[in-house]
C-alpha cells in the first residue's frame, strides 16, 4: 500500500504479512508490517500472539 501525503512531504509504502496456525493449547498469530520512504525503513515492528484455545 502507498501513502502519500505531500502537505506532510510523505510519500510511504507500507508492507505486511500475517500468519496463523495453532497448537492443541492455543492460536498463534505473527505479524511484521514495514514501512519506507524511498529507500529508508521509517517503521518496522514484528509481533507475535498466542490466544489460549477455551473450551465451551
């Protein structure tokens, strides 16, 4: 995706992925999402979650 702003002088492109998979215990979720302008990295996070499974 691309943001452009040029009252900001912003013009970012913006990536990400995402997965999910499971145990017998929990959902797990991992994320990363990065973020440049031009050729300079302005954002980068990774992430990772685990949702116990409940029963009922």
């Amino acid at each position: 995706m691309r943001l452009r702003r040029p009252e900001l002088a912003c013009d970012a492109e913006v990536r990400t992925r995402s997965e999910i998979h499971c145990d017998a215990d929990a959902f797990v979720t991992e994320d990363h999402v990065v973020a440049r302008e031009g050729a300079d990295v302005i954002f980068d996070r990774r992430w990772r979650k685990r949702i116990p499974r409940s029963a009922g």
